[in-house]
C-alpha cells in the first residue's frame, strides 16, 4: 500500500513546471558597507542559504540568478561549492529591482508555467512557504505568502501623527511570490514600458488586474536590510534544527514563529 507521504510526493510532482528566479543584484545600501549577500551566517553565505532551500525544494525544476556584473563569477563559484545544480543561469541584472526581475523572468526555461520570484537576501524562507505558494499558484494563477502586521501603525504628517491605520487587512508580504509564467511576463513587460516603480512583484500584476492570492507566511522569512538583521537571521538558521512546530521564540528582540 502507497503511503500518504507518498501519495503527497506523487501529487506535487504532477504541478507545473517550476522555475525560480532569485534577485540578488541589490547594493546593500543600508549595511554599511557590507554586502549582504555574501555575509556569512552559520558557516555559509546569505546567499548559499537561501539557494539551497530552493535546490532541495521539489517543485522547482530551475534556478536563474540575476546579480551584479561584479559578482557573476563569484555567485558561480558559490552555486559549484554548495551543489546549487538547479542553477541553470546566473546573469547580470539592471538599475532597477524590476529591470533585473525582467531580466530573469525573461531568461527562464521555455517549459516553465509557473515562475517564483525571491529575493536572495531572504536566507529563512522554508520549503513549506515555497511549496503551499507554488501549489496556490498552479490553481489561482498567483501567490504570495503573507503575514498579518502586528504593530500599530499611524499616519504621520510633518512629524505629527494624524492617524491610526486598521491593522484588520494590512499584510505584510514576502517572498517567493508566484505567478503564472505568461501573466508574470505580461505585467512585468507593462511596468517596465511605463516606467512604473512596483514596489514588489505583486504590483506588476496588481496593475493589469491579476488578483494575487495569499498564502501563510512566517516572520521567520524576513528580508535582511540592515546590520541588524544578519543576527536575527543567524538565530533562526541556527534554532530551525532544534524548534518544535509552529512554537514562538523571542529572537533579538522580535517574536518569530518557526515551522517546522
């Protein structure tokens, strides 16, 4: 008799194909001279980290990196050393986060049906995030995971509050998120030809009316932007081995859920 475990492998790979498209052309701007990218976080690069989740992820057939012309060689030197097989292009990318996510998209396989865009520097994201977004994305076209905002937020004006936000429908969104590779495409080509500054892909496809479904995320999945970050990162990567399922710990400072 098939097990369960394996009935669920045999459904997953009947998914579309799958490529992944990991943004990693940004400056660094707010590390203070570092570049991000290639810290170094349990012995390994930001960047290796989060390619080897989508390598060992089973959906994703294909990997193209997009970086800086500076870094070409040493982001292949880096995918030999930590056996990024799946890594079938790294190229240069533009000015802008959405000429390279242009550029990537455009240089994805022709078999490709769905497309997820990440960003390099998000090193914490799980398989689980990758998997239920791809799958959500096979029947509603596009996804992304999401996570509800805790905070309060307010609407300030000349340094003078003036205004509570309603946290009730407020999202922060992360990534992988994933479209349909001839929609994504589509919207990605409409922004750049109107210059338009999206903020996230999402947006691109916002603009031309594709409804983007979310799906859960974690605040374990950050985006590393500051100094700061790389240590909040280093104690999740660290911990994700020893966590139970779906328990809360207080990580420098910040209340992060781990799914194991």
């Amino acid at each position: 008799m098939i097990s369960d475990s394996l009935k669920a492998a045999k459904k997953l790979l009947r998914l579309p194909y799958c490529s992944a498209v990991i943004a990693a052309a940004g400056s660094s701007k707010r590390m203070r001279g570092q570049d991000k990218l290639f810290a170094i976080i349990n012995g390994a690069p930001v960047l290796a980290h989060t390619l080897m989740v989508f390598q060992k992820c089973i959906l994703v057939r294909e990997i193209i990196v997009v970086t800086s012309v500076d870094n070409l060689e040493r982001v292949a030197q880096l995918c030999a050393q930590y056996g990024i097989a799946k890594a079938e292009k790294i190229i240069t990318g533009g000015s802008t986060r959405l000429d390279s996510v242009f550029s990537g998209v455009s240089a994805v396989s022709r078999k490709a049906k769905l497309i997820a865009i990440h960003d390099g520097a998000r090193p914490c994201v799980s398989e689980d995030i990758i998997l239920n977004t791809v799958s959500k994305a096979s029947k509603k076209y596009a996804a992304a995971p999401a996570i509800l905002i805790a905070p309060t937020l307010k609407k300030v004006k000349n340094g003078v509050i003036v205004g509570t936000i309603d946290r009730d429908d407020v999202y922060e969104i992360q990534t992988p998120q994933v479209f349909d590779a001839d929609l994504i495409k589509a919207a990605l080509t409409n922004a750049v030809k109107k210059s338009i500054d999206v903020t996230d892909d999402c947006l691109a496809a916002e603009l031309i009316g594709i409804p983007v479904h979310i799906t859960a995320g974690s605040a374990a999945n950050i985006k590393l932007t500051t100094p700061e970050d790389i240590a909040v990162a280093e104690a999740v990567l660290s911990n994700l081995a020893t966590f139970s399922a779906n328990k809360e710990q207080v990580i420098c400072g910040r209340k992060v859920t781990i799914r194991s």
